[in-house]
C-alpha cells in the first residue's frame, strides 16, 4: 500500500517556513538536502512562493551535488528558478558556480543559456571552461531539429533557440570570447540564426572573429557545418575557409547535407557565389542518383550541380546521368539544365536522350539539338567572308535556316537571308516550295524572307493570292507588300482591302494605299482619320501629311491630345518617322507630365534622339506600331 502523500512539513521545517524572512529561507534551502524525499516538494514550493534571488541561489547551489531526487524536482522547477541561476553565476564559489552550469545544462533552459557568456569570462579557468563547453552543447543540440527538413521528433524548450542565439551573440561581442574554440563552433552551428551578425563582425576590420571562425572550420569534416559554409559564401573574409571545408568532406551525411540546404541558392547572392566551390560533397559521388531519391533533395541537387564552380564537362556529365537515371522530378530539372548549358559536351548528352525516340524528353532534345545546328549555321552565313559561306551547300543550308528563322533577329535573318540568295541558286525554288505546301503559318514566314530579301517581283502572284487568304496575319502582310507594286490589279487589292473586317488588315491598307498616285486617295484618307483605331488613323496621318495635306496635320495635334493612350503612341510614332521635329514642345510636355508611363519613356526617347541629331530603329519602331492594334 502506497503511503499517503505528506500535506505539511514537519515541526522544525514548519516554524522556518512561516518565518517570513531571509535568514529563515536561507536556513529552508540548506536543509532542503537533508530532507526525507516527502516534503522536499513542499519546501521548495514554499521558496518558490517567497521568491527570493538568494534564497533560490542556494537551492541551485545543492544541483551538483543534490540525490536523483533532488535533482530531478530542481530540474521540473528550472524556469522558476531563473533568479538563483542567475545569482550563483556570478557567486564566488566555483561550486555555486558549477551547479548553475549543469542545471543549465541538464535542463535546457533557455532564460539561463544567456548568462553562460558571463560564466565564460570569469577568471576561472574551470569555470570558463565548463560554461564554453555547456554553450557550446547547447548549440549542438539545435541544429539536429531546426533545420529546414528535419524531423521534429524531439521536443525544443520554448524560445530555445533564441536565447541560445543571443548568448552566443554576447559572447561574440566580448573580446576574450573571440579566441576561445567552443564559442567560435557554436556561432557556426547556429549559423541560421546569426547568419547576419556573424556576417557584419567578421566583415569589420577591427574584429578577429573572421579568423576564429576559419580556424574553428580548418580541416572538418563535420556534416553539420555545410549550411554555414553555404551561408558565408557571401562573406569575403570567411569564403576560403569555407571553401576549403566543403572540398575536405566526403562521406555520405555531408553529401545528404549538402542536398538539404540547397534550399538556401534560392537567395542570388548565395548562388552567384557558390561559383567558388570547385570541389564539393555530390561532385565525386558514383551513386548520386540513389541520393536524389528522396523528392525534397532533387531540385536542391541539380540548382547545387549548375551554380557550383566545378569543370563544366563534370557538371554536364553529372546532369546527364541524372536526365537518364533518375527519377522523374530530377529528371527533368537535369534535363533543362543541358537544354541551358552552352557547354560542347551537353550535345552528346541531348543526343543520346534524342536516340531514344520516344517521350516529351526525347523530343525536345532533337528539336534543341536542330536549333544549335540551325545557330551554327546562321553564325557561318552571317560571315562577311566568301570561304566561310562556302563550306555550307544548298542542301545543308536552307531547311536549318527556314526552321531557325523565327528565333533569329531582324537584322540578322535579313543578313543571312541575303548571303543564301547570293550562295544558293535554288533559293527562290525553295521557297516556292514551301508556299505549295498551303500551310499558313510557312506562307506567312515565305512572304517575310521575301520581304528581307526584295524578291517582290518574283513572287508578286503569290503576294496578290494571299491578299484574300482567310487568314487574317497572312492577309494583312500581304496587303501591306502589295504597296510595292504599281499595277492596276494590286492597287484594286489594295483598295478593296481599305474596307476589311480586320483592323490591322485595315492598318496596312491605308499604309499601301498612301503610296499609290491615285486621284482619290486623299479623300479616302480623309475618311480613314475618323477612324477609331489607332493605327488605322496613325497611318493615315502619315500618308496626309506626305502629301502635305493640312487635315493630317490638325489630326496629328488632336491624337497627340487623345484621352487614349493607345492613340497617343501612334501618334508619337508618326511624329518619329516623319522626324517632326517642329513638335518639340508638345513631346516635352508627354515626356514629363503623361499619366502613362510608356507614352513617358517613349516621348523622352524621342526627344533625345532629336536633340543628339540622330536616327531612331525606324524598323523596331514600325513593328511595335504594327502591334499597337485597338478598337
């Protein structure tokens, strides 16, 4: 039968207890140990009521040497304890000292992890010593349950980790502090935390923590310092040593590690500088697919693999295993990242995916693999030089070029389109080819080359043809080459197309019709000023005041006026192409007070082009007013 729990303490302890005073509580506390295990609760519970700093030192001074019993009540009752903890840190006995340590310790309390710093600058040695070692256990015991993919099987006092951090952020700031080893380690395992203050000390000149730290990292191999070496990276003073860690670890926890802060190249700054690492946990791994199995460390791996500063054919052949073994997340963050990759050895990679013939991945690989050739190509044809153009024949250079076409600038399609005109006398049959073929988006890219390369003549039938196509874009195009010829027929097409359903059909028509000779076609243009398009009313503008006719002109005012922005910019574009600069004044006032801030960047643009005297990309410019298309 169990014995019933003790109510009330015996007489001796009972007549100390109801004596309100210090000397009573002190008498409380020291025959606290000498009591039978029933009424150490009830006493101490009596002390912690009365609240008293010194009275509670001397319960905290008892820890070291306390029964399990003893020990184990102090250790449940450590928060309430914090006032003697922080008493018998600063007492003059050592062993006072030694119990406030351990009982920091032993119980994790975190209030007292703060006054270790003030343990560890005590001229005794033994008391330094112990206190550094503590702070530094402590510190150990974060890491393992904070980190960002760690399990949180543990249970982490509340606030444990703060006021850990803020200790060791004390001791750091002590002057003797920087020289001791455990104060140096345990910044470094709380790296998250202090990632900042560890960076602003070491950067300041007048600080030796920098080189406490690197020597606090030389020659480890731990895998828990891999998220400080990351974090640091940014750091000049610390990123050698850091470096110089990374490249010593290679076991298989470092590896894992290293996957569980990729997270951390998120940050720019971070990836840009990881750059410095050449050798690394993962770089010399046989079995690094086996490492990405886990779908957390995937992408980690691969964004560690492209930022690190290895030997790119290293890195190329690491992500080509990674394309073809792995699993499917990683797999294809690897296989993007040969698509990127500019390195020579990534086209052997994308063709051997490309030789599988089967999937999305297979796929894209040969459509990559047809534009690096195609690329190739456009670099050798864009060469000024007879030889260089030679070593490419018809059958090789035309289909690359047709598929590249697309993707090339303006400028340097219409280049290459000319040097395959002077190199390839098949050049117009090729093209003829194409458009036969009726599909709309090739008779649309056979109208453009046509266009770069002035072939309007040779191919005027099939221009006329797709001025009634039912395409809309193909149409439009057609009918604003049509404005080339003088025939009857295509200024019929012309005319007739003044009055399409599609605006921007509508927008090349009146542009063509401007420069035909027709009796008419001011009165027509006239019409067209009404018009509540922008570029329907811009290019008739255009063709008004070319012909010196004064309606253009009052309607270039009124546009430039225009509630609608829309309106506005197609009227600063007639303003830049016909170089008005007699309109100085009213593009001063766009540039400074227009709500709109691209009517603003644009009209600043033209002012400075016209006050430096030079031209504009009058190309560029048209095509962004051939986009400008509103109802």
């Amino acid at each position: 039968m169990a014995a019933p729990e003790k109510t009330s303490l015996p007489p001796v302890y009972a007549e100390l207890a109801n004596s309100r005073n210090l000397a009573a509580d002190a008498a409380l506390a020291v025959g606290l140990s000498d009591m039978e295990a029933e009424y150490q609760g009830l006493a101490l519970g009596v002390l912690l009521r009365r609240d008293h700093d010194a009275s509670l030192a001397q319960v905290v001074a008892t820890y070291a040497h306390a029964d399990v019993f003893l020990k184990t009540l102090i250790l449940q009752h450590a928060d309430d304890l914090a006032g003697g903890v922080r008493v018998c840190m600063s007492h003059a006995l050592f062993e006072s000292r030694r119990s406030a340590i351990l009982l920091v310790h032993d119980s994790l309390h975190a209030k007292g992890a703060y006054l270790l710093s003030e343990a560890i600058i005590k001229p005794c040695r033994h008391t330094a010593n112990l206190a550094a070692e503590v702070l530094l256990s402590l510190a150990e015991r974060i890491p393992a349950t904070s980190t960002r993919w760690a399990s949180a099987k543990r249970h982490q006092p509340q606030g444990q980790v703060e006021y850990v951090s803020a200790a060791v952020t004390r001791a750091l700031g002590s002057w003797p502090l920087h020289f001791r080893n455990e104060v140096a380690l345990a910044a470094v395992l709380l790296a998250e935390p202090l990632e900042d203050t560890i960076v602003r000390m070491a950067e300041d000149s007048r600080s030796h923590l920098g080189r406490a730290l690197n020597n606090a990292v030389a020659g480890s191999r731990d895998p828990r310092l891999v998220g400080y070496c990351l974090r640091v990276l940014r750091c000049a003073p610390l990123r050698s040593a850091a470096v110089k860690c990374l490249a010593s670890m290679s076991n298989s926890d470092a590896d894992i590690a290293l996957a569980d802060h990729g997270w951390l190249l998120l940050d720019p700054e971070v990836r840009r500088s990881c750059a410095w690492i050449k050798e690394a946990p993962l770089l010399n791994r046989e079995d690094i697919e086996t490492l990405v199995e886990n779908p957390r460390r995937a992408n980690s791996v691969v964004r560690f693999l492209k930022a690190c500063g290895c030997k790119p054919n290293l890195r190329v052949s690491l992500m080509g295993r990674l394309a073809m073994e792995a699993d499917p997340v990683t797999r294809r963050a690897a296989f993007w990242s040969l698509m990127e990759s500019e390195h020579e050895d990534s086209g052997g990679m994308l063709q051997t995916l490309a030789s599988r013939g089967c999937g999305r991945d297979s796929y894209l690989a040969a459509l990559e693999l047809r534009r690096r050739a195609s690329r190739s190509l456009a670099h050798k044809l864009r060469s000024p030089t007879e030889s260089a153009r030679g070593q490419v024949d018809s059958g090789d250079a035309f289909e690359p070029f047709w598929i590249e076409y697309d993707s090339l600038d303006a400028k340097v399609r219409r280049v290459v389109a000319n040097n395959l005109l002077e190199g390839i006398p098949q050049f117009d049959d090729h093209l003829r080819g194409k458009w036969a073929s009726g599909e709309t988006e090739e008779q649309i890219r056979v109208l453009k080359m046509v266009e770069d390369t002035g072939r309007f003549e040779v191919f005027i039938s099939q221009i006329q043809d797709a001025s009634s196509s039912s395409d809309a874009v193909l149409r439009s195009l057609a009918v604003r080459l049509l404005g080339v010829f003088d025939d009857a027929k295509s200024r019929r097409l012309v005319r007739g197309a003044l009055q399409d359903g599609d605006l921007r059909v509508q927008a090349n028509a009146v542009e063509s019709f401007g420069q035909s000779q027709s009796s008419d076609c001011e009165s027509l243009l006239r019409q067209k000023l009404s018009s509540e398009n922008n570029r329907v009313r811009g290019n008739a503008v255009k063709a008004l005041l070319q012909m010196r006719v004064r309606d253009g002109a009052e309607e270039l005012l009124r546009m430039l006026s225009s509630p609608h922005s829309q309106h506005r910019l197609s009227a600063l574009w007639v303003v830049e192409r016909l170089n008005l600069k007699q309109l100085m004044a009213r593009l001063t006032v766009l540039a400074d007070q227009d709500a709109d801030p691209k009517i603003q960047r644009r009209a600043q643009r033209i002012t400075a082009t016209f006050q430096s005297g030079s031209g504009g990309n009058a190309e560029a410019d048209a095509t962004e007013h051939r986009n400008e298309v509103t109802a």
